[in-house]
C-alpha cells in the first residue's frame, strides 16, 4: 500500500483485519486504541485506530466520525497525516493511518522544555501550509494543540485528529475542543471562521517557544479571562527574539478580522529567516 497508489487510486478496495498484521500499541485516546500494523501483501507500514461502536454510540459521536474520516480521507499534504481508508466489523471500526513513527510533538516539547527559534518557526511554518491547504478545501481544524500533532521518521510535522474539523463556508457557532488553544470568539460563543485556526497558531508558537501555552491559569475561568482579555505577557527567559514575538502579537489579536493571515506569516521575516527544510 503506498500513499499515492492503492489507497488514493482505489478508494473502493474493501480491506479486512486479515490484510494486517498487528504490532505494539501506539497510543490510547479518548475513542480510539492505535496500533502499529503491517499490511500482510505489500508490508507497508501503517498505524491502526480502533474504535469500538459501543463507544460511538454512547457518545452518540457516529456523525462526527463520519465527517472526520470523510474530510480526512480527502486531504493529501505532506503535513498532514494520511488516512488511507477504513473498515469495520460488527463490534470495531478500523482506520488505516499513516504512521508517525517520531509520535507526540508534545512528547517531544516536554522533553525539551522548549524549542530553540529555528524548530519552532519550521514547525509554524508547516503548520501555516497544511492550514492554508485547509482552509483551500473549506475545512477549519479547530482542535490543533501539541497533542494531535505527529511527527514522522524525518520529523517532519504531522497534523492528525480531524474529530472537530468542520467542513463550512458559512460562520461556524459550537464550542468545542481545550480552552487553552481557543480563540475568544469561539470561548465567547460567538460565531467563528477560519481566523480561529489562525488565533491557534500564534498560541502554539507561544508555546514552542516558552513551554507553555499564554493564558495558562489555576483555573478555566481564569484560563477564559485571560484569553478574552489577550492577557498577553512574554517572560524574560528564555530570551526570545523580537521579530518571534512581533509574530506572536499580530497572530493573538482579538478582532478575528485582524490577524495575520496565513499568506503573511509565511512572508514573515521571523519565517523566513529561521525555517529549515518543512
Ligand atoms: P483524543 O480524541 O483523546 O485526542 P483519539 O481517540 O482521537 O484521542 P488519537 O489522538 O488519534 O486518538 O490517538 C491517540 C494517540 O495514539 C496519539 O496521541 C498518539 O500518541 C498515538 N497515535 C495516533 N495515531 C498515530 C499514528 N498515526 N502514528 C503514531 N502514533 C499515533
Ligand atoms: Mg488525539
């Protein structure tokens, strides 16, 4: 199986638990249990989400997961992770995943802290071309954060988890996903659009930078003051560029309609001078 081959030409192929071979466990989520698997044929390596429909339905979820396969299976950028296709059987539904052997990216921000300017600004700025590609297709993320960020064998950035995307032309008005990463319109409750991933960018360069996102707080109502206020503070270490935090101020506006856009953060100088290969 090869991402641009079986998967992509032949949508239709009907796969089984016996095309699989199943490996150590990857990862455990709220739904889904993740597996390292091998395809039994072309002993393509893939990663195995298995989510049991007992779940589905007492969560009554089977729409949203409908619509983030759906939105997933139709998206193929190098930055985002691949989802080949899927299967069920009467008790569990399988999604066949690209594999990010490198994991968590929070994983690896734990370990480190923070990350020096040149990783946080390539890591933005592959972030800033799968949302562009995105936003192409009308889909808005919306649940970006550390932990549905995957990194591959080279490193490369992997957006994964699309279970709060939206497909949507029209203002979106539904709250959802972790406080710390939410716009305050969406924290307000009002209507939203793609700025909202656009607000989410300049907390995650925040936290790349500093170790931790902006508005953390004790509690989620201090967490909420914080972001409707743009409580915004950039603490003396580590000492952090002044062009990084220009980024960081034109990204956490309040008025949806004047942050950066995606186009101007790619011509941003800190971008430009810091990003490696994406
Ligand atoms: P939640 O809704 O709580 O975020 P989830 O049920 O959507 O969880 P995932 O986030 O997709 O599950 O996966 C759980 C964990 O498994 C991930 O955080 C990651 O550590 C690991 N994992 C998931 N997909 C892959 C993959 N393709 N390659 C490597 N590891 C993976
Ligand atoms: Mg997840």
């Amino acid at each position: 199986m090869n991402s641009e081959t079986e998967a992509g030409e032949n949508p239709g192929r009907q796969w089984s638990l016996k095309d699989f071979e199943i490996g150590k466990p990857l990862g455990k989520g709220k739904f889904g249990r993740v597996y390292l698997a091998r395809e039994v044929k072309s002993k393509y390596i893939v990663a195995l989400k298995i989510i049991f429909k007992e779940q589905i339905e007492k969560y009554r979820i089977h729409h949203q997961l409908r619509r983030e396969m759906e939105i997933q299976t139709n998206l193929l950028h190098p930055n985002i992770l691949r989802l080949y296709g899927w299967f069920h059987d009467d008790e569990r539904i399988f999604m066949i995943l690209e594999y990010a052997y490198g994991g968590e990216l929070y994983r690896e921000l734990r370990k480190k802290g923070h990350f020096t300017e040149k990783q946080a600004a390539t890591y933005i700025a592959s972030l800033t071309h799968a949302l562009a590609y995105c936003h192409e297709k009308h889909v808005i993320h919306r649940d970006i954060k550390p932990e549905n960020l995957l990194l591959d064998h080279e490193g490369r950035l992997k957006i994964a988890d699309f279970g709060w995307s939206v497909q949507s032309k029209s203002k979106r008005n539904t709250m959802c996903g972790t406080l710390d990463y939410l716009a305050p319109e969406m924290v307000e409750n009002k209507a939203h659009d793609y700025a909202v991933d656009n607000w989410t960018l300049g907390i995650l360069c925040y936290e790349f930078l500093y170790g931790a996102p902006p508005f953390e707080a004790e509690s989620q109502n201090d967490t909420f003051k914080r972001i409707v206020n743009v409580d915004l503070i950039f603490p003396s270490t580590p000492s952090i560029s002044s062009e990084a935090k220009n980024l960081i101020n034109r990204l956490l506006v309040k008025d949806s309609s004047k942050r950066l856009s995606l186009q101007k953060i790619m011509e941003h100088p800190w971008i430009i001078k810091n990003v490696d290969n994406l």
